[in-house]
C-alpha cells in the first residue's frame, strides 16, 4: 500500500493550515514565521480543497495571524517552520496541532505530514521575540523576521 494514495479503509485526514507568501503559485512557499504570513492556505492532506485567507482581512484585532478564522475553516494541523510561543498557545487553545516543516513549499510540506516526518513543533522552533516578560502587545514590526528563520 502507497501511504500517499487515499484508501477507503483510512480515516478522513485533518484539514491543515499552512502560512504561505503572498504570491499565487500552483505550489506556494511557506513563509518562513506563521505570525508574519501575508496569507494561508487551508487543505485537506492530499492538497485538495484549499481555501486561501489573506492574513490582512481574516485575524480580528491584536491577533498577528488569523487563528480563530483557521480554525473556522476547518483546519485541525497547523505545519510551520516557526512561530512565536504566544502564537503556538492560541492555536493549542484553539484546539489546532502545531507540527514543525522545514518544507519551503505547500506540496513538499504535505508530502512530509503524508509520510509521519512532522512532529511537534519543538522548542529551537519557537521564536523569542515576545519574551522579556510581556505577552504580544504589537510593538514589533511585522515586516522582520526572527533569526530561526533565516535559511
């Protein structure tokens, strides 16, 4: 059996969010930091079903990404090179699982979670740049990038 082929004796996979650039590609690119992701791709394992979000009109104010609105859509997984601790506690109280890629396109990265290669998100994954002792207040830039992501 091909783990990539669906069976009828599996089990319907969980949707999954992906942060990706902003560019419409036939296999978008992860961005490299969840929180800093122009828009996200929403879709079931094989690729199918996606729902794109634009970062800009989905999150609801003080939220750096979207995550109430991925969850409305369905996603169960999130897959990321990177994100921010506070970002990572809103999606497990938003009941999403956060794995780690280090995939740089949407196909690759689904590809990954097909075969078992995505676990939890680990601890050299999480940017620091909220820390200091305060939770996410937006006094930061968008526009920058946290070291971990620089590959």
């Amino acid at each position: 059996m091909n783990p990539t082929q669906p069976t009828e004796s599996r089990r319907p996979s969980p949707r999954i969010a992906l942060p990706i650039l902003a560019k419409n590609d036939a296999d978008p690119r992860l961005c490299p930091h969840f929180g800093q992701a122009p828009a996200f791709l929403v879709v079931d394992s094989d690729g199918s079903q996606a729902v794109r979000l634009e970062s800009a009109t989905a999150r609801r104010p003080g939220e750096c990404a979207p995550i109430r609105a991925l969850a409305a859509a369905g996603a169960r997984v999130i897959l990321t090179r990177a994100m921010g601790r506070g970002a990572l506690g809103r999606c497990h109280e938003a009941g999403l699982q956060v794995l780690e890629t280090r995939a740089r396109t949407v196909f690759k990265a689904l590809d990954g979670f097909r075969l078992g290669r995505c676990a939890d998100l680990p601890d050299s994954a999480i940017c620091h740049h909220h820390s200091k002792g305060r939770d996410h207040d937006h006094d930061h830039d968008h526009g920058t990038r946290c070291s971990a992501e620089t590959q």
